[in-house]
C-alpha cells in the first residue's frame, strides 16, 4: 500500500487527510495523473515529497508499496 497525504488546498479539494492505495507497481507520475484525473487538481499549485524528502513532480520515480507520499501546499518563508 502506498500512502498518500494531503496538505493544504489539496487536503481541501480531495475533503480528506490521507489515503492508502494499493499497487503492486507504479510511478510517481503515474500516481499523479491517476490523483488529478480523481480530484481534478488543474488550478492547485504543490510539491511532492516521497519519504519526507521533496522529489520533481516530472523525475522518472518508481514508488514502493511502502513509500509515503505528500502533497504540500507552496511555502513562505520569511
């Protein structure tokens, strides 16, 4: 099961905090297209990070049935 986490716009436009999906294999943009044909992310601007590190939303990644994903919301920092 990959382990999905919402933050943010995206946690208000999915209505939910996390979700587990099974796949047995899959890429990170894989998983995105699948995400943003769901909950029709067009106008939402976010990061990615896979186990708690920020990854390219356009790197070539393979996903582990373990991996956390997260989708932040952009930062401000000051």
């Amino acid at each position: 099961m990959i382990e999905i986490k919402y933050f943010g716009a995206v946690a208000e436009k999915t209505k939910c905090e996390f979700e587990k999906l099974s796949f047995s294999e899959v890429s990170l943009q894989q998983l995105l297209q699948d995400l943003d044909e769901k909950y029709a992310f067009e106008s939402l601007t976010f990061s990615v990070a896979v186990n708690q590190k920020i990854v390219s939303k356009t790197q070539e990644y393979q996903l582990q049935a373990s991996d956390i994903v997260a989708l932040l919301p952009p930062f401000a920092g000051g």
